[in-house]
C-alpha cells in the first residue's frame, strides 16, 4: 500500500478516466451534496454517460479547493469511527478476520494515513519553487501539482477494506474525482463499501461499481 504522498504525487498529471454512479443528499453544515442515482452499478452499456458525469464534475473544479478535500477525507474518517463495527464484520465474513485484526491491519492503518493525509495536505498543495534559469530571470520558476482528473482504483481482494480506501485516501488529497471497484472475491466488504460510502462521500465525484 502506497503511502498517502505517494499516492498524491502519481495521482497528478493530465486527465485519465475511470467508470462509475450513485444517490442520497446528505448536508455538512452549509454544504449539501447530492448524489447521482445507484452508486453500485456495474452496467457496460451505461459507463460512458457515468465517465462523461464525472469528467463533467471534475472539469467544474469542484475537487479542487483545499477545504473540498479535507471536507472528504474528514468524512471518510467518520466512516471507518462510526462504522468500524460493521467494517470488522464484513471483513470476518469475507476472510475470517478476528474484530481485533481487522482493526489494526486495515481500520486503524487506513485512519493512520487518513490523519497524515489531513496533516500533509497543505504542503503537499504547495507550489514547488524550482531556480530559474538565467535567460528568464528576473522571472521566478514553480511547479504547480494538478489533479489527473477521474482515476480508477481496483482493489484486491486480501485486504478488501485497507486497499480500497487506500489509494481513495490519495485519489481524494489530490483532488480526483475516483471510480472504486471493491473486489468481487470480497463481496461483504465491496457490499458495505457501495452502502456506505455515499451517506459519506460526495456522490457527485466519488463512485463504487
């Protein structure tokens, strides 16, 4: 699993794409998300409508902002605390894990890297001065790190939980819009993830088929 600055820095560039749906409205203080129809869905035929509403969401800079990020990273933190009951009981049907493994090789791991994600994130947003080359000077040189755009992630299906939020964790602080497909080797883990991850997430970016 690929720490959260990893993940960031191979999840900026130009846009790639993903497949994906989803429907609730859920109200975070002032902000209301609205999620689109069924978010587990796995119909071929209608990805290309569901990769065109994601690329649409993206292309608005709704996952931009600093505070979007940190608003879905809190979120999926609240996720794995209110939840992690259920999250340990999906994971003992699908692999026989004990409450007490499942916790601290996929919840309480991923909340680790969820809380230097929320730690990190203003740094890792930060331009990058670079020198700058005499001939431009007195110009002054920065990179600028920018979103893929819609990315995909496939988890396995050994750490169903710890993999799927994983990468999510990184596809999220890098200001993606992501499509997750849980593995199907895994089906009460990729079930949960699919129920709840839009009564977390904003449903307009965030998809599970």
């Amino acid at each position: 699993l690929r720490s959260p600055a990893m993940s960031m820095r191979n999840l900026v560039g130009p846009a790639t794409v993903g497949v994906a749906t989803s429907t609730v409205q859920r109200r975070k203080g002032s902000v209301e998300w609205t999620h689109s129809p069924d978010m587990h869905h796995s119909d071929d035929h209608g990805a290309p409508a569901l990769v065109a509403a994601l690329r649409e969401a993206f292309d608005s800079g709704r996952t931009r902002p600093l505070e979007w990020r940190k608003e879905q990273l809190q979120a999926l933190r609240r996720l794995m605390v209110e939840r992690e009951s259920e999250i340990a009981d999906a994971l003992h049907s699908d692999l026989g894990k004990p409450h007490l493994e499942a916790f601290g090789t996929e919840i309480a791991y991923s909340i680790g890297a969820l809380d230097q994600a929320l730690k990190s994130l203003s740094a890792w947003m930060a331009p990058d001065k670079v020198k700058t080359p005499l001939v431009t000077q007195p110009g002054k040189s920065r990179i600028y790190k920018d979103p893929l755009g819609v990315v995909l992630i496939i988890a396995p299906w050994n750490y169903p939980f710890g993999l799927s939020v994983g990468p999510l964790i990184g596809a999220l602080a890098a200001g993606n819009c992501a499509v997750l497909k849980p593995s199907e080797v895994a089906p009460a883990t990729s079930s949960l993830l699919a129920r709840l991850l839009p009564q977390y997430l904003d449903g307009h970016c965030i998809q599970v088929v």
